[in-house]
C-alpha cells in the first residue's frame, strides 16, 4: 500500500454545459485511479468516492456525474500493458481475515449506496472490467454506456460470497428474477452486447468513441432544468419501491406541483416562442 500513499484515487475534469454561458452549469467527470490494480475499490478509494458524493450534492453547479475508470499506464520497454478497466471489483486483499461484524460495519457505509442516493443524474462510463463491486458500481449509477470490449458479471459465487454492493437487488431490478440468478450463482462474465441484450447497459460503442457519446448524453441531459431533473428522477425511483397505482398517484402530484415552479413557465414559453429555454432551477 505505500506506492499508493500519496496518490489521487480520483481524477476529476470538468465540462462545460454550455459554453457560452456558463452559469447553465457543468458535467463532474470522476476517474477512479488504479489502473495498475484495474482500479479495484479498496478502502482509500471507496473514502474518496463517498467523499466525492458528498461534495456533488452540495455544488449546485453540478448537473451531471460521470463515473469512469482511469486508462492503464503506458508500460515499459519489454513489459506488457494492463487492460482496460472500468472496477475490476473490490480488492479482495482487504477481504482476507475479515469477520461478519467488521464487514457489515464497513458495508453498512459504503460507496455505491452514496452514488446511488446522489439525487443528480449519474452515468456510469465502462470501458473494459466490470466485476463484482465494479458491477455493482455501474449499477449505482443511473445511466450506463460500455465499449464493446467491456466484460461484465459478478463473480462472487467464486469467493464462497454473494454480491454485497447491492448487487443482488439492482441487478434483478435492471435485468430480472432469471438472468439475474443465472450471472449470480454462475459468476460467468459476459460481453457488452449480452449485456446490452437485456438491459443491463443502455448503449455500447468503440472505445474511442465512448467518452464523447458518453458527453453528448451528459451534455443533452445536463441542458434541463436542475429542479425538474431532481424531481423527474424522483419520481421514477419511485417505481421501484412502489404498487404501479400508488406509484401513478405520487406521480401525478410531482407533475402537478411543478405547475407552480419558475421553470414550468421559462419552459412553456420558451417552447411556444421557439427560443432556448433559460433555466432558473426553481
């Protein structure tokens, strides 16, 4: 671990949503820095990702947060370069001698249930390993997008473990009761076009082309009402909790209150006057 006390396990860059006028606010790009480990999450990362989320929450220029992993080193002469990595998964190293109530107490905080509780919109950018806690990491984020030579699954099962990050939830959410049992209990990985298949990515390109797919969809998310946002992802996270009618009357108040906001009227007239509308978030 001493090669790793002074690093930077998260890189950040920002975008602009708008350029021109910048108070429309910006896209919070977050590379998780191991790419000599496959950015596998051990405790100093897993801090910084709780920490980042933290921060996002309270930066009302954030719109909206990309989360990738950081490219492998350029290796030297005579050495062979290390692949791709989105998570590789948890670092297994810190597994070792662990007992119930230690592991439950370090779970119990943990970094994908702060993505997941990030009220802005989120997107998980994948290139390349996506296992175990990296999987689950991906599945914390709202939106995914993978390269084709991104390699998914959670392997667990292989360990005498079964996911931990919320994988065995958010997993049968996005793909359902079958195909999730049958990556769980298997722990065999998969391609990004099976993953595709059945939902448990929504787009997959080349790796040159991903991070700027990857914008283009932060860019035309980011571009709507902060407010309207929070209330939209609101309401479909309801979904998930909730009986469809019960699910359909809490919706129908979020859309109705949002008749009183600012933004409903910047919105309507900017649509009937075929302007761009400008957003207060409010």
């Amino acid at each position: 671990m001493n090669e790793e006390l002074n690093q930077n396990f998260l890189l950040e860059e920002s975008f602009f949503i708008d350029s021109s006028d910048q108070s429309q606010g910006r896209i919070l790009l977050l590379l998780i820095n191991r790419p000599d480990k496959l950015n596998a999450l051990n405790e100093n990362v897993t801090r910084e990702l709780k920490n980042a989320a933290k921060r996002v929450m309270k930066d009302d220029s954030i719109r909206v947060v990309i989360f990738g992993g950081a490219s492998p080193s350029i290796p030297s002469e005579g050495k062979k370069s290390k692949p791709n990595s989105f998570v590789a998964g948890a670092d297994i190293s810190e597994f070792k001698n662990k007992k119930s109530e230690e592991i439950f107490d370090i779970f119990s905080d943990n970094c994908w249930e702060a993505i997941w509780n990030i009220e802005k919109p989120t997107i998980a950018m994948i290139d390349g390993f996506a296992l175990g806690g990296g999987c689950e990491l991906a599945m914390s984020c709202d939106i995914r997008i993978a390269s084709d030579r991104s390699v998914f699954g959670q392997p667990e099962i292989n360990l005498g473990l079964i996911p931990g990050g919320g994988g065995t939830q958010r997993l049968t959410h996005l793909v359902g009761y079958g195909k999730s049992l049958e990556l769980i209990l298997s722990g065999k990985f998969i391609n990004s076009d099976e993953a595709y298949s059945f939902g448990l990515i929504n787009h997959v390109c080349k790796p040159d082309e991903l991070k700027q797919k990857t914008l283009e969809l932060a860019t035309l998310i980011g571009s709507k009402s902060r407010h309207t946002l929070d209330i939209a992802k609101k309401a479909v996270r309801i979904a998930l909790n909730t009986p469809i009618d019960e699910g359909i009357s809490k919706e129908l108040k979020l859309f109705s209150d949002l008749f009183d906001t600012e933004d409903k009227e910047i919105g309507v007239n900017a649509f009937l006057e075929k302007k761009k509308p400008k957003w207060k978030g409010r």
